[in-house]
C-alpha cells in the first residue's frame, strides 16, 4: 500500500519549509548586520581614540612651544645687561709711540 500525504500534512511541510528557510535567512542577515554594526562601532572607537591622542599632543606641542618661548624671552633679558661685542672695525689704534731705532 502506498503511503499517501494528506493535502493538510503537504501544507505542513510546506509551510514548516517556509518558516525554517525564512528563520535562517533572517538569521544569517541578522549575524551580517550585528558584524557590521560591531564593525561600525570599533572604528569609530578608534577614530575616537585618534583624536583623543591628536588633541593631547597638540597641547603637549603648545605647552612646549610656550617654554620655548619663555627660555628664549628669558634669554634676551640676561643678554640685555651684557654688553654687546665691539666690531674689529670700531676700533681705533690708540696712539703709541714709535719704537726708536738706531737708524734715526
């Protein structure tokens, strides 16, 4: 005798088909976005992260630049009291006298 399927049974199988096939679609759509959303987050984490060390190394920078310049305007206010060099051309020979000889 041959095993026959009743028309509700074939709808069963049909819809219990549907629903699996469905289910591991969604599945597999809902495992690429979750990755993709984890994959959103961690690089905007490390953008995140990037900026944080831009800014804090600008600041180190300027904090550096600011003591540059008060040893360079401290620099200039010890020069200040020493006198500045005399140029070789300013100077002018004092008078001496000439060594004698027996010449004259």
């Amino acid at each position: 005798m041959k095993d026959r399927l009743s028309k509700n049974e074939i709808r069963k199988d049909v819809v219990q088909e549907s629903v699996e096939a469905v289910a591991g679609t969604v599945g597999e759509v809902m495992n690429i976005v979750v990755t993709a959303v984890k994959d959103v987050a961690s690089s905007i984490g490390a953008l995140a992260t990037d900026a944080f060390e831009i800014r804090d190394g600008a600041r180190r920078a300027r904090a550096e630049l600011e003591l540059d310049e008060e040893d360079v305007e401290d620099t200039d206010e010890a020069d200040a009291d020493v006198p500045a060099p005399t140029p070789v051309t300013a100077v002018t020979p004092e008078a001496a006298e000439a060594p004698k000889t027996d010449a004259e």
